[in-house]
C-alpha cells in the first residue's frame, strides 16, 4: 500500500486510513459495496470505542520501545495495508489527506490489534 495521504508519521506516531462510513438503506441497515447487508457493525464499534482501520506507515521509530517500554517483535508490527484496531479516541487526530481520504494518527503503543482481511468485528 502506498501511502498517497500527503501525511507522513514522525518518531512513534502511526498513520492508519479509517474505513469509508457505509451509507444506510431505507431500513436502517448498511450495504457493503456488493449488496451484503450489514447491521451497523460500525456505530456498535464507535459505541464500544472500537475502530478498524488499514495500517499506511509508521515514524521512524516506531515499535522501537522506549525507557518505558520494550520492543515489539517483528511479527507482531503491522505492515502496510493490514487491518487494525484501535481505541477511537487514541491519538486525538483526525485528517483529512491529499487524496480525499480520512486518517487517523497515533502512537504505536494505541495500537490494538492487527486482524485478518475478512474481520468485520
């Protein structure tokens, strides 16, 4: 994943791209782009303080640890493009990048999660 945001994270800071919010039908349910009908699995997220996101890069030293912490392994930092959870107030904030996209920017250690492509939560 190339990050086209016109944002780039320094030191311990990540940038995560939010997922697009999906429209409702006439009947209150969210559609995904193909026609799956979804019950507002992101509103119960943003109730829990839950969000899901595609991880786009990390600061320098990200994952590096510091006085307070240790290092991560390496199998358990985010590559680019993975998908992610994160506490939705972590960080603070919101952007909107070049490319018309929303963003979210927190430290490493606001990281929850990393999950599988087909995770909806």
């Amino acid at each position: 994943m190339k990050n086209e945001s016109g944002i780039y994270p320094v030191g311990y800071r990540c940038l995560i791209q939010l997922l697009p919010k999906q429209e409702k039908d006439e009947k209150g349910f969210r559609k995904s782009e193909t026609g799956i009908i979804y019950q507002s699995i992101q509103e119960d997220r943003e109730e829990a303080a839950e969000m899901l996101g595609t991880f786009v890069m990390a600061g320098g030293v990200a994952f590096t640890g510091d006085a307070h912490t240790e290092p991560w392994p390496k199998n358990n930092i985010p590559k680019a493009g993975a998908k992610v959870l994160f506490n939705k107030y972590a960080g603070g904030n919101r952007l909107n990048g070049t490319d018309g996209k929303e963003y979210a920017l927190i430290n490493d250690t606001e990281l929850g999660a990393i999950v599988e492509e087909d995770y909806v939560g």
